[in-house]
C-alpha cells in the first residue's frame, strides 16, 4: 500500500466518519469471531480482513473456510449460518464476498465463488437435513445430498433457494424467489421461478431493454 | 445426556400442562429439545414417542402449536419428529404417523377475507377446509400447506413449496404452486 492510498483513504474517513468507525467496528468484530475460532474450533478457517455487522454462527464437525476480505452484512438481522452434518463436509467461499442473512447446511460439500453478494436465502444439498443425517433407510425415495457449485461474482437474491445438484456459472443473477435444484446453468443467465425455469442470458435482456 | 434431558423436559413440560389447565393429551416418550408453545382453547392430541426440536443455528425457530377456536382440533400421530414446525388450526388438522417436519407450517384458514374491510372470512367450514397429512410425510425447510388440502402417504414436499392443491401418495412436489416432480 502506497503513501497515497493511504492519504486518499484518511481523507474518506474524515469526510464521512460514520462509515469509517462502522468499518473499525465490524474490523474488530470480525478479529474477535476469527480469533475463537482459531483458538476453539479446529475445522474453521478464516482469513484476516473479515468484516461482521451481524451474528455468525458456524455449528458442525465439517471443514469450513472463509477467503480473505469477506463481509457479513446487517441483512434483517439475520447474519450468516453455516451447519456441516458430517466430518466430510466440506464449505468453502471465496474472497471479497457478501454475505448477509444466508443459510447454508451442508452434507457433502458446497463451493461458492469470488465476490459472490447474497440476500437471505438457503443453500442446502438435501432436501431432509435430519433424515439424512440419520442415515434412514426408511425412505429411500429421498434425493441424495449432492455437490453445489456456485460460480464467481454470483447475486442470490431475496428468498431463493439453491438444493442440492445445482451448478451456477460466473455472474449469473437468482431472482428473488428462485429455486434451482439438480440443473447447470451456464454463464451470465437470469435464473428465476419457484421451481426454476429455463434461463434466461443477460446480453440478449439487456439487447430487447435497448430496443424498447 | 442431551436424550434424558430432552426427556425429563417432556415429562417437565406434561405436568405444566396439566396444571395451566391446557386442553392437551401427550402420549408417553416425549422429547423436546427446545421452546415449545401451545396456546389457544382447542384441543391438541400428540402421540407417543414424539420429538419436538427447534433448527440448529436459528434461535428464533421454535415448535408452536396455536388453536384459534374452542372446537379446533389438532391431532399428531405416533413417532412424528417436529423441528420448528408450526401448526395453526381453526377446525380440523389430522397429522399421521412417522412424520418428519421441518422449519414448515400447516395452516387451515386464511385468517382474513380478501374484501377490503378484512373480517374473517366467510366461506369457510370443516369439510371445505380441513387439513390431513397422511403417514410417513416428509415437509421441508420453509414449505407450508395452505387449506382444505389432503396429502396422501409418503408423499415428500420439498423445501421452499407451497402446497395449495392435494398430493397423491407416494409423489414428490416442489414450486409455488406446488407441482408433481417425480411419482
């Protein structure tokens, strides 16, 4: 970091000092959260600039890691969730992302990208988190818990859900409400429906906007 | 240790019952694991061996059995596993046995008329609205079941679905509405 930066950055903080001391809070928020979780949990990895405005709770036996510059965001007070099932779970997210009200619980192992925003919503790879836990042979109809695949620079919008088998390109959008389970989708689509429909790509939206 | 506590919170949570005079019959081997509210002056019917759990990780989710009228009638089978469900009952909701419920609800009255002056809603009576869930019923996260619907045995309703119409036995449904996925 350059003399400069520095100086264009004090100069940011004293032009809008609230946001600079919300910025010094969540900074030392996110130090106390990194700090027992490096001293009482084993499995939970998190890199240094991590910055919480909300609750984090990470419950489980399963592998977790967090990249550096992530951000937790005061979403309807909701925080972020993260519940691994088993000691071969696996939760891994990206650098610079942010997260705020999102839920994930995890039997298998979920990927999400660089710069990937979310809303509140969950993110599960089983339909039943409790009967297959168990390991229940009672149902056997039940889908399996399958891998989840998030790309890079991602939107989850409000309320929308991503089950199990589902595989999301680099910057897609989920609109509010949208449920994808078991499908690929390919790069830069809008996904929306509850159950999803097929995608629609961004450029050929943005092209139809143009001419209207 | 958790199981006998769970256990001893039951038996703790029986006796609480009886003593606030609560319209309630709880068959033997209840577990709660969690905050547990029944109110309201229907009648509530829970079979034996039953496990009421809250979603771990979301302290606000908690099991809630509500009856909005004297008559109201909420009936749970035999070995039902309730995590954060939540029951609402203006008549009648019939629940099998070996349910597994999840972070849903289960409601049987709109509660409001889509009139502009929102009174009560007028056309509403037992045999239009009655619930009943059948055995072996698999509802998940954030899934609810509106009126008047009849879900058949094993049937799954997956997370996220909003269940306005009956499901036949032994389907899969998702989406809202909710739609057949697989049979």
């Amino acid at each position: 970091m350059t003399v400069k930066n520095i100086k264009s950055l004090a100069k940011k903080a004293i032009e809008r000092p609230g946001d600079a001391l919300s910025l010094a809070i969540g900074l030392f928020r996110g130090l106390g959260y990194m700090v027992y979780y490096h001293v009482f949990k084993y499995n939970v990895r998190i890199m240094f600039p991590f910055i919480v405005h909300a609750k984090v709770r990470i419950i489980g036996p399963g592998t977790v890691t967090l990249g550096k510059g992530c951000r937790v965001m005061k979403n309807a007070f909701k925080g972020l969730t993260i519940h691994t099932f088993s000691s071969d779970a696996t939760v891994t997210i990206g650098a610079k992302c942010l997260l705020g009200g999102t839920t994930i619980r995890c039997h298998g192992s979920v990927a999400i990208g660089d710069g990937t925003m979310t809303a509140i919503s969950l993110i599960q790879d089983s339909f039943l988190v409790t009967r297959a836990r168990s390991g229940e042979e009672a149902n056997d109809r039940l889908p399996r818990p399958q891998r989840i695949d998030i790309g890079r620079n991602v939107w989850l919008g409000e309320a929308c859900f991503v089950m199990n088998g589902s595989t999301i390109g680099d910057d897609c959008v989920l609109s509010s409400g949208a449920w994808c389970h078991d499908a690929t989708y390919s790069d830069y689509v809008l996904i929306m429906g509850n159950p999803a429909r097929s995608a629609i790509p961004i450029d050929k939206l943005l092209r139809l906007k143009g001419e209207l | 240790m958790r199981d006998f506590l769970a256990l001893l919170r039951g038996r703790m949570f029986l006796a609480l019952c009886r003593l606030r005079g609560l319209n309630v019959n709880i068959g033997r081997g209840l577990k709660i694991y969690k905050k547990v509210s029944i109110s309201g002056a229907g009648r509530v019917e829970i079979g034996e061996n039953c496990i009421m759990a809250g979603i771990r990780g979301d302290s606000s989710q908690y099991v809630c059995l509500e009856t909005l009228n004297p008559s109201a009638v909420i009936h749970i089978g035999d070995n039902a596993s309730l995590y954060a469900a939540r029951i609402a009952a203006k008549f009648r909701i019939m629940v099998g046995n070996d349910v597994l419920i999840e972070e849903a609800g289960i409601m049987d009255t709109d509660y409001h008329s889509i009139e502009k002056d929102r009174k009560t809603p007028a056309g509403e009576n037992e045999n239009k609205c009655r619930v009943t869930v059948g055995n072996r019923v698999c509802m998940g996260a954030r899934s609810s079941i509106l009126k008047g619907t009849t879900i058949g045995d094993d049937a799954i309703i997956a997370p996220g679905s909003i269940v306005t119409m009956s499901v036949k036995s032994g389907s899969t449904v998702a989406g809202n509405p909710a739609r057949i996925l697989t049979t």
